[in-house]
C-alpha cells in the first residue's frame, strides 16, 4: 500500500504511515533507531523491500544516491548498493537536513 511502511525487526514490528516529509522523517527516525539495537530490520514501502542494517562507528557505507558517509544502510535484495535511509524512503536530504535541524531547535 502507498504511503504506508511496514517495519518488521526482531521482536516485533511497527506500521507507520509515509506520505507526508514529516512523516517520513518519523520513520527515518525509528527505522534507524531499530537498526541501531536490532540485527537486521526489515522495511517495505510503496511495493520496495529493504534490508536495513547497522555498521559499527568504523566501517561506514557511502550512499548510492547522496554519496554521504552513513552508519545504517540499507539494501534491496539482489543489490549490492547501500544507500542512507533517508534516500531510501524518498526524502530529499535538504527536506532531511532542515526537519533535523528544527527538531532541535524545537527540544
């Protein structure tokens, strides 16, 4: 279904809706979140399934779209590129970059 994501992680798993930017930085959130204390998540958005996993603070991977340097990536099956969660649910990174800088702004 469009604009709804489908979370799955071990131990549970999270539907969140993702057709708004804002929204879809809640899930970067969250997806990112999971990564970072799970092993693997797994995220299926607008008919794409994705492999999302966390690297430790050394061994970074670069994005395929947005060429940044991140610690949780993820890859579709069958492909060896990575790419930053945000590139992965649609979120441009300037929409990205201003939703995080408000968020602390705000707290």
């Amino acid at each position: 279904m469009k604009g709804i994501a489908h979370v799955a992680y071990p131990g549970g798993g999270t539907v969140l809706p993702a057709r708004s930017a804002y929204e879809r930085q809640v899930l970067v959130e969250h997806v990112t979140h999971r990564a970072r204390r799970s092993t693997v998540v797994r995220l299926e958005l607008d008919g794409r399934r994705w492999s999302i996993t966390a690297a430790d603070s050394v061994d970074r991977s670069e994005c395929a779209k947005c060429l940044r340097r991140v610690s949780v990536s993820g890859t579709r099956p069958g492909d060896a590129d990575a790419y930053c969660v945000s590139c992965l649910v649609g979120l441009p990174a300037a929409v990205a970059r201003t939703l995080r800088l408000r968020s602390r702004a705000a707290g």
